[in-house]
C-alpha cells in the first residue's frame, strides 16, 4: 500500500495543480478536461494520504513523510510558476527584434495600418509545401502580421490540399495571397520577395478594411497623354504602382453639362494640350469644393517655342496657383556631369508636407518643368498652399526656350532666381465645415499641379526618387496617409524569415557541438576530481 501511495501521491498532486491553475487562469477553455484534472488528482490523492497515514506515527516515517511533502510542495509551487509564466507570456507577449536589418520586424507604416483595425479579417496563403524554404517564410511573415493585431486569422495552406478552401475563395493558381473582410475581397500574386510581399499584403487589409473602394480617373479629351500609351511615353509603369496599391483605374472624359462622379477618389491630367472649357473648369471646381481631389501634370515641350499658359491656368488660378512663362534651366557642374542637358532639372529641396518630407535627401528627376507659383485668393482667403518640390539652387527660369535649349546661361535670368529657386510640385487646399444642422467631421479638397509630366512615364518613374514621390502624392491626394513614409522611416531590405536546409544544418551541427562541449567539459572535471 505504501509503494502505492509513493506513486499516487505526487501524480495527484500535479494533477491537482494543473487542474486548480487550468480553472484559475482559463476557466473557458475545455472546462471538462480541466474539471477531469481535478477529480482525478483527488482521487489520487486519498489512497496516498490514506497509504501514509501509519508512517505519520513513525518519528523517523513521520520525518520522511514531510520531507517528501516538502519536496512535492516545491514541486507544485514550481509547476504553478511555469503555468502563471506561460498565461502571462500568451496574454502579454513581448517580441523584439535584435537583427540589424530588422529581418523579424514589420514597416511601421504596416504596424499603423494594423492598430487601426476593428473588424476581424482573414489572411489566406496558397503557396506549395515542396517549395519549404518559402512557405516557412511566407508563415512567419504572416504570423507576425497576426501577433500585432490578433483580430487577423492567417491560414498559409497548400492548395492540393485544401480545394474546398480554394472553392470558396475562388481564385484559381498556388502563391496566392487571398485577404477578406466580410464580403470585400482582394489578393495578390506573390512578387518573389519578403519586402514587396509586405507592401502588397498591407495594401490589400487596408483595402478590404476602408469604407469603400479608390477610384482613380484618367482624365482625356482635350489632349492628355493617355496612360495606354506604348513605349517610354506611357504610364504603365505608375499604372500598375496604382494597381498594386489597389486603386480601380478608370478613364473619363467629361465633356459638356457633364458631373464628376461620386465615387472619384482622384482626377489626373496627364499634360492636357487644348485649354480646359468655361463650363468643364466650373464642373471641376465644384467638385474640388465638395471635397474633390486633382493631380495636374503640367509638362513644356523643349522643342518648343514660347511657352503659353498651362490648359488648367484658369482652375489653377482659382486655387491661387499659376505658371510663370517660362523653361526651368539647371545648369550647375556637378548636376551636367550625370545629366548634360540643361532642361533635365533635380528637385531637391523638399518642405515639410506629409507627402515629402520622407523624401528629404534624395532627388526627383524632371525633364522639361514649368515653374509654379502661389498667391493668396482674395475671393477665398481660406485656401492655403504648401511647396512640394524646388529646384536646387542655381536653377532658375529662363524665357527664352531656344536659348535654353542651345545651353547659353542667362545671368539676369540667374539672379532673379537666386534666393528662391523654382517651385517644381505646389500643392492647394482648403477645409470645408459641414452646413449647419448637417452632421460630419467637413471634407477638406486636395489639388496638385506638378511642372512636369515627364516624371511620371516609363522612361522617368523609376528614376531617382520619383517612384516614392509619385506614390506618397497619391496616397495623400487620395486621403491614404497612414501608407505614408514619416520622415527617418526608412525601407530596410528584409531577409529571409525562415531557416532553409543549409542553415537548418548548421543550426544542428551548433547544438550538437555545444552539448559535447558541455559533456566534456563535465567530464574533464570529474575526472580531476576524481583522481586526486
């Protein structure tokens, strides 16, 4: 009986305490089972006590007895131990990330994307489990999107494996990133890298979790470059950026008594050649004054002769914006040693607006700019302006195209733009309150006039810093700040999340050669031990 209680006793008793703490610190989860604990340790329990009961009377039992209660109490204050640990580190986990490069870490602007969630959304991988170096990775990336807001569920599953799964997406191929959110849907094929994959799977939970869709319009009819167009004039190349920021990128000519739709998120002109009608300018300042958004690409032809006003001079003035006539020549040395032509400008001087003020160092590439200007309104003192790109100083504008074309410096022109170098990228707008007895937060219109149109096209978008330029305007004209950069976030190129077969090796061959280090080295002080 006494060999009984020896063994029933500290079994019960661990039964006992894991069934007591189960209860204590997760009283929901299995109930039964964590009730089933506690029976069975009780149980256990009374034959041991009853078994040990005779060796109580015993001095020298009585002393074994305690000695082992003693024992079996550290035992169970230690098991409690390991469980309040385990809750807490579930409840309040901590994670950091010690790697220079920041390999475990999401972006920031990822991490703001995440705390502004309040809906529960589902992140799905269909990816191949042959390909094991990549899954792993794509897991753990996902998982840490889930670690910082627990209200996304992410499931990274082969898709041989899981066809009703796919059925009920409806997608149809593997490396496939599906997100949803209630009956909004978006997904993306894998780009192939951890640093884009990022980019996209949060562009696609902040489009499935937004009130409604972006619509971006691609304004023609009056001689726009249009976005189809082929070779390095089009914009297929910012398109597709669009696209995989997930805004829908629709063309619209407005035409006579025509509106602006609802759902216009965004206009863009891309270098209007014929001036914008009486009655389409109206059109368009309504819509800027019920909260519109406009993105005007101004260009100048250097073959060109005089400049004229831009086709939007009349919208832009009546957002206190305007052209000088005018080319913007940068001739310094050390700018013609990489771009020789005069009218191939760097903006480099970038303000404090939250589209550019990550860009601070860099430089934006601009081939043929108008320079802009701003002035207060005096029919609406309430609209404001704010620089978005200068030219370095020592461009200035030269008048005279043909002179700027054949590279000749104009010292009058130089020393009228000395102190203030052009204005390459202005940008206007203005809040408005809603009506009385009206609810709502009012809107606020958003205009922006680029000096070039050049900087956008397939020859000129990934050039320099125009890529992030173009895409942080966007995101602000279209009310998407929290995918904007803040100044001193930088993109640090992520490594590889998971540890492939030849580092698996490696980590092996590390743990078996610390253990035999350890095990030698007990060994080696036995022995001296021993021998003396």
């Amino acid at each position: 009986m006494r060999r009984l209680a020896t063994v029933l006793g500290p079994v019960g008793l661990v039964l006992l305490t894991v069934g007591a703490g189960w209860a204590v610190l997760a009283p929901r989860v299995l109930p039964t089972a964590y009730r089933g604990l506690i029976v069975a340790g009780l149980v256990a329990l009374v034959p041991s006590a009853w078994g040990w009961r005779a060796a109580l009377r015993d001095p020298v039992g009585g002393k074994r007895v305690r000695f082992g209660a003693n024992a079996l109490a550290a035992v169970s204050v230690a098991t409690a131990a390991v469980l309040l640990v385990n809750f807490f580190s579930v409840r309040f986990h901590q994670r950091w990330d010690l790697t220079r490069t920041k390999s475990f870490s999401l972006h920031p602007v990822t991490i703001r994307i995440l705390e502004g969630i309040d809906r529960d959304v589902d992140v799905v991988g269909l990816y191949p489990e042959r390909r094991q170096t990549e899954f792993r990775a794509i897991r753990e990336l996902y998982r840490i999107y889930s670690y910082h807001q627990p209200r996304i569920q992410v499931t990274v599953v082969d898709p041989q494996k899981r066809p009703d799964l796919v059925q009920e997406l409806g997608v149809r191929g593997t490396r496939i990133t599906v997100v949803r959110c209630g009956d909004r849907l978006a997904y993306f094929q894998d780009p192939g890298n951890a640093v884009d994959r990022e980019r996209r799977l949060t562009a696609a939970i902040r489009e499935v979790t937004r009130g409604e869709p972006k619509v971006v319009y691609w304004m023609y009819g009056h001689g726009e470059r249009r976005r189809d167009a082929e070779g390095e004039e089009g914009f297929q190349q910012f398109q597709r950026s669009l696209e995989e920021d997930f805004y829908e990128v629709r063309d619209l000519s407005l035409g006579p008594g025509a509106r602006v739709p609802d759902d216009a998120s965004l206009l863009i002109f891309a270098d209007p050649a014929d001036p914008i009608p009486e009655e389409e300018v109206a059109a368009l300042d309504a819509y800027l004054r019920r909260g519109g958004r406009i993105l005007a690409l101004a260009d100048i032809e250097p073959g060109g002769g005089a400049t004229a006003p831009p086709p939007l001079a009349e919208l832009m003035r009546r957002w206190g914006m305007r052209s000088p006539p005018g080319i913007v020549v940068d001739p310094r040395p050390e700018k013609s040693s990489r771009y020789p032509e005069p009218w191939v400008v760097l903006g480099e001087d970038f303000g404090g607006a939250e589209p550019v003020a990550p860009l601070r160092g860099k430089e934006t590439l601009f081939r043929g700019a108008r320079a802009l200007e701003f002035f207060t309104v005096m029919e609406d003192q309430q609209i404001f302006h704010m620089p978005l790109v200068r030219a370095g100083v020592g461009a200035y504008v030269e008048e005279d195209v043909q002179r700027a074309m054949r590279g000749e410096p104009d010292p009058e022109a130089q020393a009228e733009w000395r102190d203030t170098p052009p204005i390459l990228a202005l940008a206007a707008y203005r809040r408005f309150e809603p009506r009385p007895g009206q609810a709502g937060a009012g809107w606020e219109a958003r205009f922006a006039v680029v000096g070039d149109a050049d900087f956008l096209d397939n020859a000129d978008y990934p050039a320099r810093a125009n890529t992030d330029f173009a895409e942080n305007l966007v995101r602000w004209l279209t009310g998407e700040e929290l995918l904007i950069r803040k100044e001193g976030e930088r993109r640090l190129a992520k490594q590889a999340l998971a540890i492939g077969p030849p580092r698996q090796q490696a980590v092996w061959l590390g743990v078996v050669l610390q253990f035999l280090v350890v095990f030698l080295a007990g060994w080696a002080i036995w022995f001296v031990r021993r021998s003396k």
